[in-house]
C-alpha cells in the first residue's frame, strides 16, 4: 500500500454541521460492520419517500464493502449519520459511488455533499486512473456531482460490465431500462474523467426537472400500456 493512500485511509474529516451537530467521516473498516442493518433500512426506506427506484442492498454486501475499506461512513459518537460506497468495474478503468445516504435525523444539513467529497477523493486515491460515473433520479445528487466536475453522459459512455447492469434489476424501473436496450432509464448517467480537459458546468436546477419529468411522463405511461 502507498504512503498516500496509507495516509488517506487513516484521516478522518470531523465537520461542524448547523445546531450544533459534530459528525466525522471516514473510511470504513470492519469494526463498522454493526451498522450495516441500519444502513440496508435507510436506503430502502430514501427509496420509498421519493418514490424512484433504488436498488435493494443486502446487509451482507453492506459488510463487504465496510470490511475492505471501499466505504466510508459518517457517525455522529456511534450513532449512524451518513454511509456511501465505490464499485469497481471493467478491470478498475471505471468506478461508481453507490448507496450514498443520508439519515433522516442529519438531512437538511448539508452533509450528503461532504460525504461524496471524501468517498470522492478516497476513490481517486484508490483508482487514481479510473473513470467514476454515476447514475442517479436526484436532483441534490446531481448537483453534488456537477460541482466535483463529473458532466451528463449517454449510458453508451459508461461501463457495459454486465454485473453492474444486473445491480438494476432490483429497482422498481427496470423494466424501463430494459425496454430501452439499456440505452435510457429514468436515472441520468454522469461521469468524471480524471485524463479529460477540465469544464466549468452550470447546474441549472429547473432544466433538470423539466427533464425529469418529461421521462417519468414519457417511461411510466409507456409502462402503463
């Protein structure tokens, strides 16, 4: 293992949050394994209030991510505050930050940027070559992603490792993915490429809605048929 990321696995980003609220984040090891029920609820349970689809995880696939260190997690004393995750995929050239959540009791904070930051940066140490894309229905996520540099992609741009494709299948619209070839779905890829040319983006909050709702009226009608 590196200095750098030797250096990196072992900081910890201690944060001062609005009401007085003291979280810190860092990388996940296996002494976080405990939380890993609590992490599977509030995911499925995000799923529901925003009624979009999100893709069930197992408290043991939790486990594995916590226990090799490709997780980070927020926490508040011990209590549970934030928790996000890198896949790796076609042969390390691309990763993805997956099950970014935020507990109800810290929402409204700003913490979920902060957390994709440091699982940001800890990826860039871990797979310094690698391209981190992601594809989400969230408008907050999006704009996360726009300021970290990442830019609206086709899927055609992301990976085509079938595994991760196969992660969809438990979403409720996958069916939707499917019926497009896997080509389009209600979620919005978005990539980061570390070789490319920097680019100042504009998140433009009421575009990105627009759009949002003209696939849920376009996929979900034709669902309906």
């Amino acid at each position: 293992m590196s200095p750098s990321l030797n250096k990196e696995k072992k900081q910890t980003l201690k944060i001062n949050l609005s009401q007085g609220i003291k979280v810190k984040i860092i990388t996940a090891n296996s002494s976080h394994s405990k939380y890993a029920d609590i992490i599977c609820k509030t995911i499925e349970e995000s799923a529901k209030d925003r009624g979009t689809g999100i893709a069930k995880r197992s408290p043991e696939y939790i486990v594995s991510k916590l226990e090799s260190g490709n997780a980070v997690i927020a926490l508040e004393g011990d209590k549970f505050a934030g928790f996000c995750y890198i896949e790796v995929w076609s042969n390390k050239t691309y990763v993805v930050h997956s099950g970014l959540i935020v507990h109800p009791d810290f929402r409204n904070l700003g913490l979920a940027k902060k957390i994709k930051k440091k699982i940001f940066d800890h990826s860039k140490v871990m797979y310094p070559d690698a391209k981190i894309f992601g594809i989400t229905t969230g408008l907050a996520v999006m704009k996360i992603n726009y300021e970290l540099g990442y830019k609206p992609v086709t899927f055609s741009e992301l990976t085509t490792d079938e595994a991760f494709w196969n992660g969809c299948k438990a979403c409720r619209n996958h069916d939707i993915l499917t019926r497009n070839d896997h080509k389009m779905c209600l979620c919005t890829g978005m990539l980061h490429d570390p070789k490319a040319t920097p680019e100042k983006m504009t998140f433009n909050k009421k575009v990105l809605t627009r759009l949002k709702k003209i696939k849920q009226a376009l996929f979900l009608k034709k669902g309906e048929k």
